[in-house]
C-alpha cells in the first residue's frame, strides 16, 4: 500500500511566507528611497499616489472608469509637481486637476469618495515629497515620521493583546483597544523623544509631544480607512501587496501622520524638529 500523500504546505504558513518576503522588499525599496532623495523618493510617492486612487475602484464595485483615471492622474501629478516647483504648485495642480473630476461629480458621474480619496492620498504624498526636500532636516523629519507611525502600530499591537480592556472602536476596528492607544502613543512619545536626541540634538521632551500627537493622527487614519472598508464591505483595499493587501491598507496611518507632519512643518516655516 502507497503511503499517504504529505499535506501540502500552505494556509497561514504560506501566507506568513508572502508576508515576510513583501515586507522586505518593500522595506529595503522604501528605506533605498528615503535615503536617495530627490526623484527617487518622488517616484516612489508617485507611484503610491497612483496606485490609492486606483484603489478608490472598491466604492464603484470593482470599476475603474474615466473618473479613476483622472483620480489617479490627478495624485500622482501632486507629488512630480511638488517636487519640481519646490512645492509652490502642488496644491494649485491638484485643484486644476481635480476640476474635471468635480464636475463628472456634480452630474453623477464620479462617486465623492472618489474626488475626495484622490484629493487626500495626493496632497499627503505630496506632503511627504515636500517634507524630504526640505534641505536642512529632510530625511530626518521624514524618518522620524516613519518611525513614530511604526512605534503607534507595535505599541498598539503588544499594549492591546498585554492588557487587553474595552475596545477603542469595535464597530469598526474590532481589535485596537484603548489601551493599546494608550500604549502606542507612550512608545511613538518615547522613540520620538529618543530619536530628537541622537540625530537633531533639539528639545527631546517637546518632539516627544509632538510625537504622540502625530501618532494619534496616524491611528485616527488607521481608523478612518478602516470604517471606508466596512462601508464598501471588503478586506483589503486591494491585493496589490502579497499578504499585506493593499497600498491604502499599508499606508493608511502614515498618510494622516505624513500629511499632519508636513502642515506643521510650513506652517512654522520651520522643521518639525526645530522648536
């Protein structure tokens, strides 16, 4: 008698595979970027503006029509404008760019999601291209922003499953809870604080609040892509990325945290890290 055939591998180990090798690539392409600068940064942010306004496709059931298109052309433009006018027309491109859009909205022809997705994921990518050229403290602003995303998320993640407690949003994200808020803001607080003091030498304990206000910023993103899911009743926003999803699901609290951090920046005229 033949012996029995051996399961094949697969289900949560073959997904946790995909996972882990998406998450290199996309770490080692990212980081290459941010370290580069200049359009290999820009590129990157072209091209992730691009793909979260194809993504939008989810609110017209799977459709990507003239007004994807033209949501897509429209964020994807933001961040190459940004980056060559040194960010003088890049608001003034998305406003011209998304006129057509407005309108095909007004007839019915485009949903609002749609107009206002391809207005937010183009403004924020913009706002990050705008914050890495900034010539003084750019790579370090744009890390620290990284940096004090993934400190909310790994806090969030270890604080909730740790201590547990009533849940910040059960409607829509079922597994945050308040304690993992509370957590991920003392982490993003405590890596900001020790990331001032190792690269820009400024006043650790005031980058420290900073810190925590822009990391309740990216949960406040995390939380609002989440309730526009629910809304379109699906997982991922895509399956763009393997095991991850898709770009708007990998992006969502940098985005809020990114775009916060930029406004901040030229509003002061100064770097997040100057105070």
């Amino acid at each position: 008698m033949s012996a029995p055939m051996a399961k094949p591998s697969g289900g949560k180990m073959a997904d946790l595979r995909a996972r882990t090798r998406s998450g290199i690539v996309m770490a080692v392409v990212s980081l290459g970027a941010l370290a580069l600068g200049g359009w290999a940064f820009t590129l990157l942010l072209t091209a992730a503006a691009a793909a979260m306004a194809w993504e939008l496709r989810m609110m017209r059931v799977g459709r990507f029509d003239l007004a994807g298109w033209m949501a897509a052309i429209a964020a994807a433009g933001a961040c190459i404008v940004t980056h060559v006018t040194l960010m003088r027309w890049g608001v003034a491109w998305m406003a011209l760019a998304l006129a057509p859009l407005a309108i095909m909205w007004m007839r019915g022809r485009a949903g609002p999601v749609t107009l206002l997705g391809a207005l937010y994921a183009g403004l924020a990518c913009a706002a990050f291209v705008g914050l890495r050229d900034d010539p003084l403290y750019g790579f370090e602003a744009t890390l620290w922003v990284i940096l004090t995303v993934m400190s909310a998320d790994v806090g969030g993640y270890f604080g909730g499953r740790m201590i547990g407690g009533a849940k910040l949003w059960p409607a829509v994200s079922p597994g945050k809870t308040w304690s993992g808020l509370a957590a991920g803001l003392a982490l993003a607080a405590a890596v900001g604080a020790g990331f001032a003091a190792l690269t820009t030498g400024t006043f650790a304990h005031e980058v420290a609040i900073v810190s925590a206000v822009v990391a309740l910023v990216s949960i406040g993103g995390d939380l609002g892509e989440s309730a526009l899911k629910r809304l379109c009743d699906v997982k991922d926003s895509s399956h763009l990325i393997p095991g991850h999803g898709g770009v708007l699901d990998r992006l969502d609290g940098m985005l809020a945290a990114g775009l916060a951090a930029s406004l901040l920046t030229f509003a002061r005229g100064q770097s997040i890290f100057i105070w």
